[in-house]
C-alpha cells in the first residue's frame, strides 16, 4: 500500500470508529492497525512512518494517563487506611513478623488478583470492547439460550446479583475514601477532629451535586492529578525503605504463608482488611471499554503497582520503626508537607467516587437495555464519548446512602468494618462466570480451565470467608442493598415479561392489520403515524384500539420495534432493519447495544435515506398510557406485583425516554390486570 493510498482511507476509518467502537478500544485499535501497516509495508515513506508512529505512541500515553486516573482512583486511595486497618482492627502488634506478614499478604493480593487474575485474564473476556460482570454474563447469554446449561436462571442469577453487589461498592467507596481523606485533619492538629464529618458530608454533597455536569470538562485532570498522586505516594515510601531496606524481604510470599500457619482462624481473618488493597479491581475490568486493555495495562506495570508497593511497604518500613504510629499513611510525610497532603489525597479521593458513581450510571443503563431496570432518565453529559451518562435517580439515591453512611459510622474505621464484603463476593462470582466464558465461547478444555478457576475461587473465597464476620458490624449494610437491588431486578424483568405476555394476548398480528384494512377501507387521513410496537410481527394494543374506536388511520403507518442486543454496541450499518408493505404500513426494526442511547430521530432519518418513506415535519406518535392493577392471575406474589406496578407508574414515559416532541403526542389509555 502506498502511503498516498493510506491518507485517502484514513478518514473513513476515523468515521467508522468514533460511530460504533468504544472510545478506548477504537483508539487501541488504531494503533494496533498502525504498527500492523508499518510492520508490512516497506513501501511507506520513513517520514509518515515516523509520524504515525509518533502519533499511535502519543494515543497510548494519553489513554494510559486516563486511565491512571478514571480505573486505578479506587486502588490508588487504598493506602489512606488499608495497612492502618490491618492493625487497628484486628489486634495486631507491630512486630516486625507480623508487619512483615502483613505485607507480603498485600504484595501477593495485588499481584494475584489484580495482575494475574484481572489484568492477565479476566481482561480477555470482553463484550465488543466493554468489560464488567454483565459483559461476562451477554457472553453466556447466546448459550443458554440454546440450552447448554440445564440451569441458566443460576448463570443470570449469578451476573445480577454480582452487578447488584456493585451497587453496595458504589455506596460505600465515595463515603470511606472522602472520609479517611478529611481524617489527615486530625494528624495536622486533633482539635480539627470536630470538622472531619461535617467536611466529608459537605464534600460528598458537591461531588454528587456536580454530577449532572458529567466528567467530559474535568476528565483530562483527572489523570495527570492521578499520576501525580501516584509519583508522590511512591517516593514517601522510597524514602523510607531506604531507612529499612529489610522491609523488602516482604516481597517473598514465605512471609505471607508465615503469617497464616502462626494465627491461624485470626490470621485469616486479618484479609478483611487486606482486602481493601483490591477494591478497585472489579471497577478495572468495567472501565475497560473506556480506554482499552493495552493503556490499562502498560499504566499498571509501569506508575501504579511500583508505587503501590513502594508506599505499602515504606508505612511498614515506619511501623517497624515507630510501632506507636496511629496513620501510617499520612506520617510517613513530613510535618511541613502534611497539609498539602492532606489537600491532595481529598482532591484524589473526589476523584476515586467519581469513577464509582459513573460506573453506577452505566451500570444502571446497561440494565435497562438487558431488560432487568425499570426504564429511567438518562441524560448525556459528552458529545465525543458515548459512556459518559447521568441517571438522576441513581445519583440522588447513592447520594443520600453515603450521607447516611458518614452519619451512621463516623470514622473510616468503622466504615472499614462495612467494606470488603460486597467487594469479594463479586470477585466470586466474576471467577465463576470467567471459567464458563472459557469453557463455552473459548473452547478451553476443562485441564486448562479449572485449575486456574480454582486457584482464584480458592483467593476470592478466603476473602470472602473473612468477610462474612464483618455482617454484624456493619457488612449486613452492603449485602442487604445488593438483596434490595436484585430483587428490583427480578420483579421488574418477571413483571416486565408477564405484562408483555398480557400484551401480545390482545395483539394481532401485523399481516391480520393490513388484510383487515384491505377490507374494510376505513378513512385515510393525510399524514404519518408511529406506534411503538414490542414485537415486530404484531401491532401494539394502541393501534387496535385507536382503528376501534376513531375508524381511520394515517396515510402512512410506522410501527418501530426497539429491540436490545447482546453486544455493548450494534454498527450502525447493521442497526435498522426496514420492511414496507401494503396499503401505508412500514415495520422498522432497531436494534441497539447496551451501551448505546436509542435515538427514534435516527432510525426515521434511516428510513427516509433508504427511500422507503418521506416523513413530514410533524409526524404524530402514538404511546400507550397504561394502567396496571395487581388483581390478575399472574404468577407473581402481590408484594412483587405492587413493587412492579409502582416501578412502571413512576418510570418515565416513553415520551420521555425516546425525548418526543410534546405537541406530536397522542396517548391512549389501556388497563391490564397482573
């Protein structure tokens, strides 16, 4: 290929990515295809080699910077009060065994969860470049269909309750990380204790206030603040393992092992704190979409692990030599720099419960299109990147949890006792689901599968073992939201199919439509029509009802069915899916991924550049205002049944949901028993 071939297909490219690729995966994409085409053709100019080279070099560097600060703010705010934890609130002396112990038991977390599991493995199971727990679950989804699983209720059960436990994170990051934060106010001088709670409610009522603003105007801060976080945490702990040098001999896992068989069931129990070295890692594989694998990858290897470790072994190095150290963290800095300390670790933990609430609001639209949420509003707060959402509701909902939880506990400390739980179950089950990903859609055989599978189950499970005894104190708080949140789930995906099946009893067919209007020839009134149909084969109930009773219909009939596809995104190429027939009625069907918007002024437009319809300037839809009693023969409890009636009468409309204009509205009542 030519290098004046090359400019001409460039922009074409660039098009097709920015529509139907992830922002971070299309851009690893492009500097994959560009060191491919500089690998092959030693026809190109050495000029424009160097300069795209340069160019996929700068790409690489700028997502890894990103990624620093949006996928590694949670791991990264770990150190304020993981090692403190560890023996604080667990009885532990600060002799040199024990603190080595310790160590080791964090050093060989982040490398077996984070680097191996996670960063090695877990990564390559991604969705159309998205990752995450339900990105797991869509790739199951094709093969429990065809029955491959005597039990598929148990995989999907699986994914939403992992994705349920999300919630619980999300709740309890924003609160524990602000607060332990604002608690540096207390080694600057502890007559400034009083303020510590007062400031953290003030903080996260501001961070949670600012969300509809989105992330698009101050997302390019938050990775060079994140790498300077990064850069100063490391080189407090280079200087003191230098003081120590014989902290390092925590990096072998001997140490660890050690540990274990000297306390036994308590030792055990001490990886409910070390736990909260890896509480970030489930949030890493959901923000992978937004940067891809490979700047993910190259920033954890190369800034976040070397001063992670750096830091975690310069507060054991401090430990060792002051044993009376009550923040290990924030003393290992000098008194002169303390204040500015403390300033940057709140500004860094802002940044940590922004990712957290984000991934709430993509988690929550990934739902609704998979069918599991109630449909609710969903405001874009950036042009260039299609993750970028906001969910009212949800921000407001974990606003007042957080609030509730900085009130109810009072100190990182106590909030400790909360977290961790939430976060190891889900680890559990992603590990469950990853060997069933490798054994369906990879086709590993079960020698290569369960062994690995079993090695991680056997790491997430002794976490989890050692959170189960923080229910009493304060972890029953995470697992009761997440039992919350999935039943929500349940009731609206079982009270969503049975009022669909209530539906398509009173539906006919579109076929029975058209050859109903051949015959008796009612009234054609000039225009275009919309109705919004669930399937596409049949007419909605408002279509039948409006020909009962008004006796006439448009010239021209549009019945959109909207259907939500397994992939994160569907091409645009391939999204709608057009059929006209006679006497005015056109199908359209549009199928969109779930991590996409459904935009109806698309799909029409698409119809019209086919040719298969001219719309006029003000067509008119026709949505159906439905009226739901708890009084039929469904197979639901009447507790569930109201908890979904309530759910759908206080969802926003589809007049709403799709922004249809007002005045080209027409809503028909319809009542159904459940």
């Amino acid at each position: 290929m030519t290098a004046p071939k090359l400019a001409q297909e460039r922009p074409e490219r660039r098009r097709i990515d920015r529509e139907e690729v992830p922002a971070g995966a299309a851009a690893e994409a492009a500097i994959t295809r560009t060191i491919e085409l500089h690998g092959a053709d030693a026809a190109l100019e050495p000029e424009v080699a160097k300069e795209e080279a340069a160019r996929a070099r700068g790409t690489l560097l700028s997502l890894a910077v990103g990624a620093a600060g949006i996928v590694y703010g949670d791991i990264g705010t770990s150190p304020l009060y993981a090692l403190r934890e560890a023996f604080t609130g667990y009885g532990l002396r600060p002799v040199p065994a024990d603190v080595l112990g310790v160590l080791s038991l964090i050093v060989w977390a982040l490398v077996l969860v984070v680097s191996v599991k996670y960063i090695a493995f877990i990564m390559r199971a991604d969705n159309g470049g998205e990752g995450g727990i339900l990105a797991l679950l869509t790739l199951l989804l094709p093969d429990l269909e065809r029955g491959r699983s005597r039990r598929p209720m148990l995989w999907i059960g699986a994914g939403l309750f992992g994705a349920a436990l999300l919630y619980g994170d999300g709740v309890i990051t924003p609160a524990i990380s602000v607060l332990s934060a604002v608690e540096g106010l207390h080694v600057v001088s502890p007559a400034l204790q009083r303020f510590v709670v007062p400031l953290t409610l003030a903080i996260l009522v501001s961070l949670f206030a600012i969300q509809r603003r989105g992330t698009a105007r101050v997302g390019r801060v938050f990775g060079p603040v994140m790498v300077l976080w990064f850069v100063v945490i490391g080189a407090m702990g280079a200087v003191e393992v230098a003081r120590h040098p014989g902290v390092l001999g925590a990096l072998s896992p001997v140490h660890a092992a050690s540990f274990l068989v000297r306390h036994s069931w308590p030792g055990l129990m001490v990886l409910g704190a070390v736990i909260l070295v890896v509480t970030g890692a489930e949030a890493l594989y959901a923000d992978m979409g937004h940067f891809g694998a490979r700047p993910i990858r190259l920033v954890w290897f190369v800034l976040v692990l070397p001063c992670l470790l750096l830091n975690y072994l310069g507060q054991g190095s401090l430990l060792l030599r002051a044993p009376a150290t009550q923040h290990p963290f924030f003393e290992l800095a000098p008194a002169r720099l303390l204040l500015p300390l403390v300033a940057l670790a709140t500004i860094t933990t802002v940044i940590a419960s922004q990712a957290l609430i984000s991934g709430a609001f993509s988690l929550t639209r990934q739902l609704m299109h998979l069918g599991y949420a109630p449909i609710l509003t969903v405001l874009h707060t950036s042009q260039e990147q299609e993750g970028q959402v906001y969910v009212p509701i949800v921000n407001w909902l974990l606003l007042a949890a957080c609030l509730l939880l900085v009130v109810g506990f009072g100190s990182s400390e106590r909030l400790a006792t909360a977290y961790g739980l939430a976060v190891s179950a889900t680890m559990a089950l992603t590990t469950v689901l990853f060997y069933r990903v490798a054994r369906w859609r990879w086709g590993w055989s079960r020698i290569a599968a369960l062994p690995l599978a079993l090695l991680f189950l056997l790491v997430d499970l002794s976490f989890l073992t050692a959170n189960v005894v923080k229910l009493p104190h304060g972890g029953w708080v995470p697992l009761v939201l997440a039992i919350g949140v999935y039943v929500v789930f349940v009731t609206w995906r079982r009270g969503r199919d049975q009022l669909i099946a209530l539906r398509s009893s009173n539906m006919a067919a579109v076929e029975e439509m058209v050859a109903r209007v051949a015959a008796e020839r009612p009234a054609r009134t000039p225009g275009t029509g919309i109705f919004l149909s669930p399937s596409a084969d049949q007419i909605p109930d408002v279509l039948h009802h409006y020909v009962e009773r008004i006796r006439s219909l448009h010239e021209q009939i549009i019945l959109i069915t909207v259907r939500a596809a397994d992939a994160a995104r569907v091409p645009a190429a391939e999204r709608v899916e057009i059929e006209r027939l006679e006497h005015g009625f056109i199908t359209v069907v549009a199928c969109y991924g779930y991590m996409q918007s459904v935009a109806l002024q698309d799909v029409l437009r698409a119809c019209e550049r086919k040719g298969v319809c001219r719309l006029p300037e003000s067509p008119t839809y026709f949505l159906a205002r439905e009226r739901l009693r708890p009084t039929g023969a469904g197979r639901m409890a009447r507790w569930r049944k109201r908890i979904f009636i309530f759910m759908h009468h206080n969802a926003p409309t589809m007049q709403d949901f799709f922004a249809l204009p007002m005045p080209q509205v027409l809503e028909l009542g319809v009542q159904h028993e459940l």
